[in-house]
C-alpha cells in the first residue's frame, strides 16, 4: 500500500469518528473563550493576554493529542483487532499514514483556532492590528513542540490501549502547567511536555532565534523517537491479554 492510499484509508475511517467533530468544534470553543477574554480584561497589556492564550492552548494539547490517538488506537484494536495494520506487509507506511492524519487534524485545528480568534477579536474591535507573523510563528512552534506526543501516544495507544494513553496525557497536561511557571535548564529544557511552551515563550519574547540550537536538538530528538516507533510497530504482534 502506498503512502497516499494509507492516508486516504484514514480520512475514511475519521468520517464514522467522533475524532472529526472534535477537529471541527474545540477549535470553535476555543476561539470564542479566547475572545471573551480579551473583551473581559481589555485593561491588561497585550503581551500578558497572549500569553495566558498561547499557554492554555499548550496545555490542552497533551489532553487532546491522548484522546484523539488513544481513540484512534482503541477503534483499530476494538473493531479489528488492529489487522488493518498487522496483515499488511508494510506496517510502517500505514503507521506513516495515521499519524499524518491525525497530526495534520492538530495542525489543520490549531490554524482554525487561530483563524477565528483572529477574525472575532478583529471583528469587535478588540485588537486593531492583529500580530498575524507572531500568530504564525506561534501555530508552527505548538505544531512543532507536540509532534513527539503524537509519535509517543500512538505508540502508548497501540502497546497499551486507552486508558493509558489518557492518564499520561492529563499528567503531561499537568506538567506543561508547572513548566509555564518555572525555567528549565540544562537537559531538563529537552523533556518533550515543555517544549511546546517554551517555544510559544520565545516568540512571545522575539527569542527563538537565539534558540536555534535547542529547535535543533528537539527537531533531532523527534525524528528518533520516530524511527525508533515505526521499527517497533515493523516488529509488533498486536497486543497480547497480559499487556
């Protein structure tokens, strides 16, 4: 199977989902509290709005990023028994494929989220000139930084079902918290559940030029976690009863 086909197969599969609906509505939900704040506290300076903004959205993403793949995974498993993926030869291109999907329904959601907040808050008057170059900077950062959530979820979701994948999403969620308020240094700036935040952080304050070198190590970190995952889903049996 190719690649595209292996993706095509997953955008069929979402249409009887409830994953679609939460693509199309948090978004939604998301843009109208977010404006809602900027109306309530119109007194507060810009940079301290944005922040709360950009760190909220961090922190729900670990939660999200669990249900959507933890869902994922337990419809393969639940309907299947996960042999759409262990009965075809090439395992690694359909695996390629859902998280594609499901990484590009992130994406495609946080430009909504981003889109609408802009248009409500322009729309009211609340923000005269939206920072449209910040706003982009911030979605491919977020985008960016949860990649590794994506890539360490559908692997929790295929080796150990749902709940799992839930529990570490809400305790990663809660980190992301305790992260926002605190600097990390050293190796500890490289624990995956901060760097959304951190690099929202640094383009709130003009810095993530000065940070390529740690962009750097993350881009590098991901990319082996992604090797390592698409070598052990090569190399899967399916969940066994004591798993």
């Amino acid at each position: 199977m190719t690649l595209y086909r292996a993706i095509r197969s997953e955008l069929v599969k979402l249409r009887h989902t409830p994953l679609l609906p939460i693509h199309i509505f948090v978004p939604i939900v998301g843009a109208i509290l977010f404006t809602s704040y900027f109306g309530l506290y119109s007194f507060r300076p810009d940079y301290n709005k944005y922040k709360l903004i950009f760190e909220i959205t961090a922190t729900f993403f670990p939660i999200l990023i669990s249900i959507i793949t933890g869902l994922n995974t337990f419809m393969e498993d639940h309907t299947a028994h996960s042999q759409s993926i262990l009965s075809v030869p090439n395992r690694i291109t359909i695996f390629c494929g859902k998280f594609l999907v499901l990484f590009g329904g992130g994406v495609l959601s946080l430009i909504s989220l981003v889109v609408k907040f802009s248009i409500l808050v322009a729309i009211q008057g609340l923000i005269p000139h939206p920072p449209y170059v910040m706003l982009l900077e911030t979605i491919i950062v977020l985008a960016f930084g949860n990649i590794i959530l994506y890539i360490f979820h559908l692997f929790i979701g295929f080796k150990f079902g749902l709940g799992p994948s839930l529990f570490l999403g809400v305790f990663e969620s809660l980190q992301v918290i305790m992260y926002s308020n605190i600097v990390l240094a050293g190796v500890w700036k490289y624990i995956p559940f901060a760097w959304a935040i951190d690099l929202s952080h640094y383009v709130l304050d003009d810095k993530l030029f000065l940070h390529k070198n740690e962009v750097f190590i993350m881009g590098l970190i991901t990319i082996i976690a992604f090797i390592a995952v698409t070598f052990w889903i090569s190399q899967w049996e399916g969940r066994k009863n004591d798993d």
